[in-house]
C-alpha cells in the first residue's frame, strides 16, 4: 500500500499524464476553470464510486500543483509534500511505477554581489589648506604718524608694515590633489576709538617719511582729545587694523581640474593718545 503522501503525489501525476487509452471506470477530467490564490488549478472529475456500489456525485479534486513546492488540497486536512517526507515518498513511488520524481533545486540567485567600496576620492581641501599655510600671512603691524602724541585737527598717516610687494604664491600636494594658492590684499578696515571713526583703505597705506600734510591714500584726522573719561580711563584711542586678503586657489584633483577661493581676515590692535594745542593771543595795538 502506497502512504497517504505519495498517493497524494501519485494522483497528481496521473492527472498531469496524457491519457494512453480509453479509461473505462474514470471520466477524463475537464478544463481548469478556476485558478486558487495558491497557484493550483481546480478541475471537477466524477468519482466512480466502490466497485459494485453506485457512483457517487462529482467530487472536486485539485489539479496538478504548477510548483514542486505548491500544497495540495484534499477534501481533508491539508498536507504540505515537503522535503522531510521526500524520501519515503520517493521510494513509494520508484516500486510503485518504476521512476522518481526530481525535486527542483533552489533558483540561484542572480543578483549582483556587492564588489566593495569605492576608491576614496582625494579631497581638495586638504592640500588647499596646506597651501594657505604656506602663504605665511601674518597678523599686520600697524604705523602712525602725525606726531607724539598726535594732535586734534592735524592729519595722522596710516599703513601696514612687511606687506609683501608682490602676491604671495604656495603650492600643496595631497595623493593625486595638487593646488596652488595665491593671495592678494583687498583692503585694510581700520577702526580708530571714537564712535563712527573708521577708514577703509585699499592698500596698505603709504609710509610716512616727514612729509607735510595729509597722507595721499589712508589716512584720519580726529576731532576728539583722547581724555580720560572717554577712553575708559586709558587717555588713548583704541585702534584696530584688519588686513582682508583674497586667496584663490585652483589645481587638479582626481584628474580634474578644481578652483575656489576664500576670504581672510587678520587683525591688529595698537592705541594713540590725542591732545590738543590751544592758541591764546594776548594783546594787541593798533
């Protein structure tokens, strides 16, 4: 006697082969008209019945499972042919009608295997940094001159020393990232203690050197002694310089070309005293 899996099994197979021969006790199944959910299709077959007993009525029997791995469905509990039972059915079945049935292996998977990280891409930045190093801007040292101390009314002349003549230049290389950077001074911002007094001038300013008058590019005239109660008890000016410079910078980086540029700002601070020359005339004729 066959188990009840592999006559599940032995069914389905019989209803999947094409008939050989009139098949006097069985009415050939008809068309699959309905598709379950699960994949399989539902055909109505008449059931011969006992032998010497009458037929009894049609009984709805699942076709052939479209998958080696679909369940069957029978008019009892449903039962799974899974691979644990796969042995004894197929032995059943190879005495039974002389061949075994092969399962279908597992579907490879195609999909692509992940082929590791990409090659980090060198990073412009860092050989730009290294080149505004090696600008070696530094903080500005500020002059005056106008006097000592300087005078209400009289100009004072303002500029930065150690300003280089021509724009500074550093080149900076980093893996395949290489950069050249170069600086030019813009302007220097000058704030000069009293409320309002600032100057912008677009150089460094000119060296005094005795001249008279006022100087030809930055300069200031103040208008208030630096006292005591107006300066925070010091009696001088607070002055600061912030030099702008411009450095832009381009190269090659991961075999193409790069650019950029950024601004800095370096600051100084120094201070003045300011006084005041008052002019008394006595007398007089006529």
């Amino acid at each position: 006697m066959l188990s009840e899996a592999a006559q599940r099994v032995a069914v389905s197979m019989v209803l999947m082969l094409p008939a050989a021969g009139p098949l006097p006790a069985l009415q050939q199944p008809a068309q699959c008209k309905v598709i379950m959910s699960s994949g399989r299709c539902v055909i109505t077959a008449a059931d011969p019945g006992r032998p010497g007993g009458p037929a009894g009525p049609p009984a709805v029997q699942p076709g052939p499972p479209t998958s080696p791995h679909a369940r069957m469905a029978t008019s009892g509990p449903t039962t799974a042919v899974v691979r644990e039972e796969a042995d004894d059915v197929v032995e059943e079945l190879q005495r039974v009608f002389g061949f075994s049935p092969q399962l279908a292996p597992a579907a490879a998977s195609t999909a692509p295997r992940p082929t590791g990280r990409a090659a980090p891409v060198d990073d412009p930045g860092i050989p730009v940094r290294s080149a505004i190093s090696q600008l070696q801007l530094a903080e500005p040292t500020i002059r005056l001159a106008g006097g000592a101390p300087a005078v209400v009314g009289v100009p004072v002349w303002l500029w930065l020393d150690d300003v280089p003549d021509s724009a500074p230049t550093a080149t900076a290389a980093v893996g395949d990232a290489q950069v050249t950077a170069t600086a030019r001074l813009t302007s220097v911002e000058w704030t000069l203690g009293p409320s309002g007094a600032t100057v912008s001038c677009a150089g460094p300013g000119t060296p005094w050197n005795g001249q008279v008058g006022a100087s030809p590019d930055c300069g200031y005239v103040y208008r208030e002694r630096s006292l005591p109660e107006r300066t925070g008890g010091t009696g001088r000016w607070p002055i600061t310089a912030t030099a702008v410079w411009q450095v832009g910078w381009r190269g090659i980086s991961g075999g193409a070309p790069v650019a950029g540029g950024q601004e800095l700002r370096l600051t100084s601070e120094t201070s003045i005293a300011v006084d005041e020359i008052q002019v008394l005339v006595v007398g007089g004729g006529e």
